[in-house]
C-alpha cells in the first residue's frame, strides 16, 4: 500500500502538485473526512499550514469541504482530480502555445521595421540589470508588472525590495507570475505584492513599468546576464497582453 502511494505521488508531483500537496492530499483521500488539525499528526506539519494547503487544494478542485464548523475536508476520488490535473496541463501548453505564436508574429513585424526605430539597449551585466529594474520603478506611477523565475523572486528579496515598497506606498501596483513553489515565496514579497503561480517552469522573464518601459533578461549563465531594454511601444504591448492572458487564465 504504501508504495503504490508513493508510485501515486510521483505522478501526482509530475502533473503539478507539489510534494506537499501530494503528501497531504493523499493522506486526505487515504484516511477520509478530516480537519487541518487532524490531518497535521499524519504529516508532521504545523496546524495553520496545513490549512493553507488545503485552501490551495480545495481553490483547485481538489479537495471540498463537508463541514464548516469544525471545517472538515474530504478529497475528491482520485480519477476526477487525475482529470482536473490534466485539463490543468491542457490550459497551460495551450498558453505556451498562445504565447509563442504571439511572440513570432511580433519578431516578424520587427524584423521588417527600420532598426533605428526600434530603441532597444542591450545590458549587459547582473549589476546594471538591477540598477535599470530599480530606476523602471523608482519611476512606476501606477503598475509594474513581473514574469519571472525562481532567480528573479531571490533578486526582489536582495536588490529590490526597498523600491517595491516605497512604488506600493505611493499607490503603485506590483503583480508578479512566477513559477516559484508559493511556500518559497519570501513573506517580504507576499507582502508588497499581487502574486500568481503558473504550475510550468518560466523560461520567458521580463518586466513592465506603465506599458511604458521594459526589460527582457535573455540569458543567464553562472553570473552572465544579457538583457534587453526597451520603450518601443509595440512590443510593450504585445509582450502585455501576453501578461494579462496568463494573468487572467491562472486566476
């Protein structure tokens, strides 16, 4: 019994559960109706986190409530929640696909205009990287908007966190996709920020500042880190509303 669960978890982690969404949402349908509290002595795990898993569980279709007070949960049968996991998988190769059919239809138009229109600058280096995203939101007056993987969630929390804060005390948005596990995510960041997580590693990484600035980070081997910025205004738009349909699509 206990290693077909463990084949089970593994394909569960493939479809995009994490090890302990996994862990927990298989101890809930293995055990049957329990509360966050009851659940935590199988799991070894605090109360209150197992509870934020839960929600995120139940937010996916996973698992349900069957009671308020005390607030028990039930998992669903394993077929209807193999098929929820798929229809996830579906959606999201659907958007990659969306994406990058977007993206070569962008090239194709660029690479058709007049260079000196373009108003690209090539950065070259982490450090002025960092310094080019924290002058794009010195200068935000309303939104920044972020796709970014793991390394970019760790350079928020190193190198840009003051300028988050003081853009979000002056009224500016901050929305972040990442595909960072969320129990990974700096309290810091959670706290500045609108985050959603897209179940997918992220290759594309760039960041928006009013649809009037951009920076596309290209390449990052070891500590080398090519970046693109630029105020060309239709590729801001595009690669925008490649933002806002992820954004809407994993809400």
């Amino acid at each position: 019994m206990i290693k077909d669960l463990l084949d089970i978890s593994e394909y569960l982690t493939k479809l995009g559960l994490s090890k302990k969404e996994t862990e927990i949402y298989l101890s809930l349908l293995s055990t049957g109706p329990k509360t966050g509290m009851e659940l935590s002595k199988y799991t070894k795990d605090p109360a209150p986190f197992v509870y934020r898993v839960l929600k995120r569980l139940e937010n996916r279709k996973l698992v349900f409530r069957i009671s308020e007070n005390p607030m028990i949960f039930k998992a669903y049968p394993l077929d209807i929640v193999l098929s929820q996991l798929l229809s996830e998988k579906e959606r999201e190769f659907k958007l990659l696909l969306s994406a990058k059919d977007t993206i070569l239809q962008l090239y194709e138009l660029q690479r058709n205009k007049v260079a000196g229109n373009l108003d690209f600058v090539v950065i070259n280096g982490i450090t002025n990287m960092i310094y080019i995203i924290g002058k794009m939101i010195e200068r935000a007056n309303y939104e920044v908007r972020n796709m970014i993987s793991h390394e970019g969630i760790e350079r928020i929390k190193c190198w840009h966190i003051l300028e988050y804060e003081r853009a979000v005390s002056r009224g500016v948005k901050v929305k972040i996709i990442t595909s960072v596990d969320p129990l990974k995510v700096p309290t810091e960041i959670l706290k500045i920020s609108d985050l959603r997580f897209l179940k997918i590693p992220i290759d594309a990484r760039f960041v928006i500042s009013d649809d009037r600035e951009l920076v596309i980070i290209t390449t990052h081997e070891k500590n080398e880190v090519v970046s693109i910025y630029s105020k060309n205004k239709s590729l801001i738009k595009t690669l925008t509303e490649v933002y806002d349909f992820i954004w809407n699509l994993i809400a």
